[in-house]
C-alpha cells in the first residue's frame, strides 16, 4: 500500500480519568497502530492525554444538515428529557 493509499483515521483523545473523549483531529495511517502510534505524537505532545482512540473515517456514519428536522425536533416536547428537572450534587464534578 502506497502512502498516498493509506486510509484516513479520525482521532479521540481523553484529557484527563473520568472526562470524556473529544475528536481532535485526523490522520492518515496504514493500520490501527500506526493510527494510534502517530496520534500520540502528534494529539499529545505535551502530555495531555490519558486514552487515545482511533477510528477509521469510513467506519463513522452521521446524520445529514437536512435531516436535522424530523431527526431532533420530536424531542422538544418531551420537556422531562431536559436536564434542568434533575439536581446534580456539587460532589458529582465533570457532569
């Protein structure tokens, strides 16, 4: 497989224990490990990652713009799904 043939690998990185992963780039890397290899040197040079993730972009599917109607509008009348009915403790942290 040439260079210019190598797939594209979407990159999560967690910042700290108990946060979540959030997207932080792309890469384009022969396999898995190389995607997670090059993502660590390039996502977390100054330490600030814990756990990396890699998934291969063709393997990630979405909703489209258009679709943003019928997809999410349902849920606004279902006023009990809206965080502002429930008390989080200030123990909880990072919610």
């Amino acid at each position: 497989m040439e260079r210019k043939d190598w797939p594209l690998w979407e990159v999560f990185v967690r910042s700290k224990a108990g946060l979540s992963h959030k997207h932080a780039g792309s890469l384009h890397a022969p396999d898995a490990e190389m995607a997670i290899s090059n993502a660590r040197d390039v996502y977390t040079r100054r330490n600030e990652g814990v756990s990396i993730w890699v998934v291969e972009s063709k393997h990630i599917h979405s909703t489209l713009e258009t679709d943003t109607e019928s997809m999410f509008d349902p849920n606004a009348d279902k006023i009990y799904r809206h965080p502002t009915f429930y008390d989080i403790p200030d123990e909880v942290g990072h919610m």
